[in-house]
C-alpha cells in the first residue's frame, strides 16, 4: 500500500504555474488577487485535495481560530442551546468550536481545561460543574490573558468576567406566583448549594416566603442533582403523608415533569391540588399535560452576549490582571396550566 502524501500550496503552484506566495494569499482571500485567479487557485486545491494546515499557521500568527467551551451536559436543554447559539455567533467571526462535557465531574473539569490550553485555544468559556469551589485549574489561562468567560454556573470571587442568569429574581418570581395563586405550603427542590445558581434560587424562594409572612421550614426544601430518579424519590417522601405541599418550585423541568408524574399516580390533581413551577423553559413544558409553568432564561440572550463579550475581550491588547465584571440576563416567568386557578389548602390526602 502506497503512503498518502499530502498536498501542499507547492503543489498547487506547480500546476498552476504561480508562485506560491500568490497561491497562499488566493486561497485567504486577499483582496488584491483577482477573482479569477482565487478561483482557479481554489478549484485546483479541491481537485488535489489540499488541506491547510490550521495548526501550521496559528503557530505563525499566535491565533488558533479556536474556541473551547466547557459545559457539564450538553444533554440538557439550557447548555444545548447555549453552545449551538455560541457556535453560530463564533462562526460569524470566523472561528470554530471544541465543546466538551466535565459531566458535573471536577477532575473531568481540570483535565479538559489542560487539553484546552495545550490545543491553544484562543478564548475558553465555561459552565462549571455542580460541585467546582475551587477555580485555580484556569489560573493559567488568567496568567498567560487568555480570554476567559463564566457563564450560567459561575464563580462569586474569581477575577473575570462573568455572564449569568438573575437566579435570585428567578426564585423569588417562582414562589411570589404561587404564593399570588393562593398557595400556603410552598415546597422548593434544590440543586445542591456548592451551586451559585441554587444559592440564589433559595435565597428568592426564602425572601418571598417571609416578605408574605409564609413560615419558612427546612423540611420543605430539598437539596440534590436535579435528576429524574432524584426527583422520584423526594416526592415519596414529601408525599409519604399529609399535609401534602400545595405549591412546588422545583429548580429544573425536569424535576416539575417528574413531579407531575408522580401526582397522576397517587391521584393527586395538577392544578387542582397542587400548583407546580419549574426553571428554564424546556420545550417539553408545552407538551407535557397540563403544560408547566417554567423561568425563562433567555439561553439564546445569554449566549449572544458571551460570544460578543469574548469578542471584545479577543481584540483587546491584555493589559494587567483581569478584574471581576459581571452582567445579568433577565428571566421571565411563562405561565402555564400547572399553576392556573386558585390553591386548595393542604392540597389532596391519598
């Protein structure tokens, strides 16, 4: 079997009898080669089969066109969007992806941030996992001014810049509009709190309990990975014997579907007897039956404006150590059936 050998500008010049500094500029475009010539410049390459060595020129002019983004799943829904929104912005720009998956796992997370800075990314964005607290694995990133961005789950005190959502206001939204549709026992399902997205969320849940007089009790709040099985099992025991909950804020879909399950199974009406909201909009919240009221976060906004603000941090000349800036994309509460009408007090015992 005969060695592929790969074609290079070279060869390209020697058929079409230019030089190559010629062949290279035809093939990035520059403006001062004709139309004609890139064309036949490009239909050559394609008929060789060349392949520009991407890695090749980065070394020559510092920049690798290359992003990489970091996000615990990209299965779920909010990360999903985010990174197919980023992708497209960045490709208006002219750079490309790496997406890689920690799966909320820490060591996974310091592993892929070393592959990143050795493939020389020109940026990293990030959505931490669950459980990071401590961020000095992107230390190397900050002390050799790479363009770094926090998004969605993020640090409170690292020195960068940071796009989130507005959890607080999310919390405080969720529980105000049970409360509003005349609920008095209002559960909340937590993510675990080494999470700035479900400190905040419980910081509204609790603030808009006490600024309705409501009692707030630590036996209602329930704290884990926001999974399906998870979900399954803590509404046993919040349903194990009345008084059952007449509201529930749970901190994800998935966790207000599941919910809503379990209800069907032990006769429990939806919204009859109890209210439900969930957190982030997913599609399945208008299939589902009733559909879910839900938090909107705006996950197309958010990755727009990561995109623009890595872009500006791209074309800016480092200088000194970067300082902590934040912003803040608004959330809007959808209303749905699951929350409709007025609640029952103590809601329906089996």
């Amino acid at each position: 079997m005969s060695k592929r050998t790969e074609k290079t500008i070279v060869d390209i010049a020697e058929e079409l009898k230019l030089s190559v500094s010629t062949v290279s500029r035809a093939l990035n475009d520059n403006p001062n080669i004709s139309a004609r010539t890139k064309d036949k410049v490009k239909k050559m390459a394609r008929k060789l089969g060349y392949r520009p060595n991407a890695l090749a020129a980065g070394l020559r002019n510092n920049k690798s066109k290359t992003i990489g983004l970091i996000v615990p799943r990209i299965s779920m829904f909010f990360p999903a969007t985010i990174s197919t929104i980023i992708q497209n912005k960045l490709q208006e720009h002219g750079y490309n992806l790496i997406i890689c998956q920690s799966n909320d796992s820490y060591e996974q997370e310091v592993a892929l941030v070393n592959t990143l800075y050795s493939a020389r990314v020109d940026g990293l964005v990030v959505s931490t996992t669950l459980y990071t607290t401590d961020f000095s694995h992107f230390d190397v990133f900050k002390d050799n001014k790479i363009p770094l961005i926090f998004f969605d789950r993020v640090p409170k005190d690292y020195n960068v810049k940071v796009i989130k959502g507005d959890d607080y206001v999310g919390g405080y939204t969720a529980t105000t509009h049970l409360i509003e549709k005349g609920c008095k026992d209002i559960v909340h399902i937590s993510g675990p709190l080494s999470c700035n997205l479900y400190v905040e969320r419980v910081a509204g849940y609790k603030n808009a309990l006490q600024e309705f007089k409501l009692p707030f009790k630590k036996t209602r709040v329930f704290y884990h990975e926001l999974t399906r099985d998870n979900a399954w099992q803590t509404c046993e025991k919040i349903f194990a014997q009345p008084p059952f909950p007449d509201g529930i804020f749970a901190s994800n879909d998935t966790t207000a579907i599941t919910i809503m399950q379990y209800c069907r199974k032990i006769n429990v009406r939806v919204p009859e007897d109890l209210k439900i909201v969930g957190y982030s909009n997913d599609p399945r919240t208008e299939i589902v039956t009733p559909p879910v009221t839900s938090i909107d976060q705006y996950p197309a906004m958010m990755g727009e404006r990561v995109v623009a603000a890595l872009m500006e941090l791209i074309n800016t000349a480092p200088s000194g150590t970067p300082r902590y800036s934040q912003e803040i994309i608004p959330i809007q509460l959808i209303a749905r059936e699951s929350s409709a009408g007025t609640a029952k007090r103590g809601g329906k015992k089996k």
